[in-house]
C-alpha cells in the first residue's frame, strides 16, 4: 500500500503540497526507492487485485 501511494504521490502537486520539509522529501523518495526495489509484488500480474485486497483487509474492521 505503500509503495503504491508513494509512487503515485511523488511528483504531483499535491505531494508537493503535502511534504514541504525538502528533508523529509528527500527521505519519502528514498524510501520509496527501497520499496520499489525489494517488493518483486508490484511486478506481478495480478498485482491490482493483491493491492485491493490489501486495501479490503486495511478498511474491514474484521480483515475479511
């Protein structure tokens, strides 16, 4: 979930926005960086429906 946000996040307007610390800026890309490279998930081609369910199990209040 959070690979997916960030990397939606980063470079919009609203990241920008959002994050004015040029520091802590520096460090959200970094650690989207380290998720982008160790999570070989995103890649997947079922990708979309893992994230949904994951979305599903974070908003249920029971996780199912």
């Amino acid at each position: 979930m959070l690979s997916d946000w960030l990397d939606r996040m980063e470079g919009s307007a609203a990241f920008d926005a959002l994050v004015g610390d040029r520091a802590v800026w520096s460090a959200l890309h970094r650690i989207s960086g380290t998720l982008d490279t160790s999570l070989v998930g995103i890649f997947a081609p079922d990708y979309a429906e893992r994230l949904e369910a994951a979305r599903q199990r974070l908003v249920t209040p029971d996780g199912s």
